[in-house]
C-alpha cells in the first residue's frame, strides 16, 4: 500500500463525490474519482487504488457489476471496496457484499462512520500487502535453501567389477527430511545409505543436515555398519530426543570388486534385492529409529550381489505416494512393477512409474530412491558348427 493511500471515489452524481472527498480530507488521503462503471473499471487498472468507495446505483454498469469485475480479475492486487447504497432494503446489501465488497454504508452519510470503515480497509489492506510481502520474501529463501540442500547430494564415484550406483531425491516442497549419501572408504569398499527425518519442510532439512555430518564425521571411526548406526544414534539422541523428532535410515557397506554387501536398519522400510525378476526376503529385523533410544543396537546381514541383480533402498514417499483418488502406491504395486520391467537398472523407471501414479497430484512426502546394481553378463552370439 501506498504511504499516502489513494482512494477512489465512483458515484455518478458530483455532489456525491465532493461530500465523500470533503469529508475525508482532513485525513490527508490522495483521491482519484469516476462518474460511471466503465470509467471506474478503467481507473482501477490504469492506478490500482488502495481503497474504492463505489456506488450501486449508476448508468452504463451499476456498482455490483464493477464490484464483481474488479474482484475476480486475478491481475490485480488486493483492493478493498465498501459500497455505497441509498438503498435501506438488506437484500441491497448482501447483493453487494455476495459481489465480493468488504463493507458497506448507507447515504446519507453518518461522518464518524465513514471515517470508521474507510481507516479499518485501509489497515486491512495494509496487513494484507505485509502478509504477501513477507511470503515473497520467505519463498525466495526457501529457493536458495532448495539450492544449499542440493549440495548435499553427493558425486558417486565410478565403481569397479559392473557395478554401479544411482540416486535421487524429490523434495515434497522448497526443502525435504530425506537424505542420501555415498562414502568412499580406503579398503576400496564404499558405504551407502538412505535415511529420512520425521516431518518434512525446513525442520526436518536442518535435521537431515545434522544426519549428514554426524555420519560422516562418525564413519571416520567406526566402518562397521551396524556399530556405526549404534555411534549415529547416541549422537542424534542428544539433538533430537528433546523435540520429538527421529529419523529411519538403511545403510549399506559395499564391495564392487566381489559384490558382498551388508545392510544394517533403524526403522527403516526394507531394501529390495532383485533377482531374476524375484524378490528374495532378506529377513532381517529392522533396530529402533535414530535419536529415540540411546544406546540401541543394530544388526546387520549380508549378502552377494550376483551380476544382473540389484539392491533397491527408498524412503516411504515412494510406496505411500497417493494418486489423485488418494490411493497409496504401496510395496505390493514396486514390486509388480520391478518384476514386469526390464533391468537392472530399475531405479529411473520406478521414479517414472511414481510420477505417472501422482498424475496431477501434488506429493504428499518426500521422496529417495538409491540402486546399487551389477551389470549382466554380456554374452556373444551363438553360431552353429
């Protein structure tokens, strides 16, 4: 809103106009009028007033009418409209107010109730132009934590023996709880894992900031997955217990050159190990989340990722996406989909296969999806003798 408010003043008869702008002159506003509807609508593109004090009854196009214009033309701001009837009849009156006005008075004119409603539309008028000032600026700083957040994704490395990894992760807003990350490690193994903060939004990336650097900062001492979860949990204990908050995660140890992994859960949805278009169970009990229970152990299991097999880890934003009927994806429909499609690699078409399940609906969590695969063994062509 302007410093010095612009009001305009639509009545079709110029005694009109000279009593509402006499009587508000004392209050130092600034003034534009219009004698007619179109005149009127013109003026509310060409200055976007900051108030419209506007009359039913006029020629050309009555005050309903530019009432109903000027509130559903997306193109322009918030403009409060206090309507300006003769007309004692209360049917008058919601006509106006079902138009979309924001108050009305009645003529003739009681003074101090002009005054009244005109200062309590401008205040209104100011408090929402704040309110969207301050949107404006809180989305620009959510964009330039989306862009910090992507930094944390991390360069995985090229791997050895036909192996591979990818990820993704979509944010469900600006920011998201979900996390990956991919360590090298000096034996020539790598660990990898998945994790996901309870909550979503700028809490949880903050909290999915402080899961990144304790992992890293704890894998320098402890290699071993499981006690390595163990050393995580305490630390995130002392941030999180406090505040309600945990976190699930699945980590796994790695060896390209031969394939072996091993695979440790906090509370965290199982991998999937893909083999030959089946879903072997890895069975292996899931530990306590993150930051709930200080001094939780883990365990972890292992297995030999054969080539053309794969290990798909994921957050739950993938199977609990909801579809434009509210329906889940759920673990039963991944499934279906890894053993009709062709791979390894499975992770892009999953991603795809959940997108096209949203449709047009917006996501309902976050969501991360990592794949550790061997590429199949390539054989030649077969020839007679």
């Amino acid at each position: 809103m302007r410093d010095t408010p612009l009001i305009l003043i639509v009545d079709d008869e110029v005694s009109g106009l000279d009593i509402l702008q006499a009587r508000l002159s004392a209050q130092h506003y600034d003034f534009i009028s219009a004698t007619d509807g179109e005149m009127a609508l013109a003026m509310v593109e060409e200055s976007q007033p900051d108030l419209i004090l506007l009359d039913v009854m006029m020629p050309k196009i009555d005050g309903i009418e530019v009432c109903q214009r000027v509130k559903s033309n997306p193109d322009l701001p918030f403009i409060p409209i206090i309507m300006v009837t003769a007309m004692t009849d209360s049917r008058d009156i919601v006509a106006g107010l079902d138009a979309g006005a924001d108050e009305y008075l009645t003529k003739p004119y009681n003074h101090s109730a002009l005054v009244a409603r005109v200062k309590s539309m401008l205040r209104i008028k100011s408090l929402h132009d704040q309110v969207l000032d301050q949107s404006a600026q809180l989305e620009r700083q959510l964009k330039t934590a989306t862009i910090i957040q992507s930094l944390f994704w991390p360069k995985i490395p090229a791997l050895t023996g036909g192996g591979h990894v990818w990820a993704v992760s979509v944010p469900a807003g600006y920011v998201g709880g979900d996390l990956y990350d991919v360590i090298p490690l000096s034996d020539g193994s790598l660990v990898a894992y998945v994790a996901d903060i309870s909550g979503k939004g700028v809490p949880a990336a903050l909290l999915m900031a402080a899961l990144s650097t304790t992992i890293r900062s704890e894998i320098q001492n402890e290699t071993e997955i499981d006690r390595l979860l163990e050393s995580v949990n305490d630390s995130m204990h002392r941030l999180m217990a406090d505040e309600s908050y945990f976190a699930t995660a699945v980590l796994i140890r790695y060896w390209p050159s031969s394939g072996k992994i091993q695979y440790a859960l906090a509370g965290h949805i199982e991998p999937l190990w893909i083999v030959d278009g089946d879903i072997p169970d890895l069975s292996l009990p899931g530990g306590v989340s993150l930051g709930i229970q200080k001094g939780a152990k883990y365990q972890k299991g292992e297995i030999v990722l054969e080539t053309g097999q794969s290990v798909l880890l994921f957050t739950d934003g993938l199977v609990e996406a909801e579809n434009e009927a509210g329906e889940r994806f759920t673990r039963s429909r991944l499934v279906e989909h890894l053993k009709t499609c062709d791979g390894p690699p499975w992770g892009e078409s999953v991603l795809q296969r959940i997108e096209a399940w949203r449709g047009r609906c917006a996501a309902n969590d976050d969501l991360t999806i990592m794949e550790v695969w061997r590429d199949p063994v390539q054989t030649g062509p077969e020839y007679e003798i």
